[in-house]
C-alpha cells in the first residue's frame, strides 16, 4: 500500500520558510555558553520522555501540542525560545 504525498499550500509553505528563516539551531556546547536568563527552555519530547526526566526549568509542549499550545503557554511573541528533543 502506497501512503499519498501531503501537497502543501503555496500560503502554509511560505509561512514555513519564514519562521525557518528565523530559527538558529544550537548544539548542546552553545546552549551551555548561553545566558541562563532570557530564554524559555521548551521541552518537545513525547509525555513519557518528560516523565523520565528534563531539563531544570523547561517547559513541556510536546510536537503534537506545541502548535496548539504555544501562544497560551508563551504569549509574548517575541519571547526568545531554546526547544529540544
């Protein structure tokens, strides 16, 4: 059985490109050089990888939520995010 490829608006894949023009990736040594304040900490891991443990202070969203969840749980749109899996 062949699963169909999920097409895409031109809209939704704009809106994409842009936040992804905006997103720094960071390996475990940056983030350790990074202030401890002014950033949220985001956990994205699924609930049970939560559970068996995290990082001090972060915050749980997970993929399937974050989405939804984002602009309740951070409303300040220009908040500065380190998320991590």
């Amino acid at each position: 059985m062949t699963i169909p490829h999920k097409v895409h608006s031109p809209g939704f894949l704009a809106l994409v490109n842009d936040a992804k023009s905006r997103i720094e990736e960071v390996d475990i040594a940056a983030y350790q050089t990074m202030p401890c304040e002014g950033h949220l900490l985001i956990d994205v891991r699924e609930d049970h990888e939560w559970a068996a443990g995290h990082a001090a202070g972060a915050i749980h969203m997970s993929k399937g939520t974050i989405e939804r969840d984002i602009e309740t749980r951070v409303p300040d749109a220009s908040a500065k995010m380190v998320l991590y899996c």
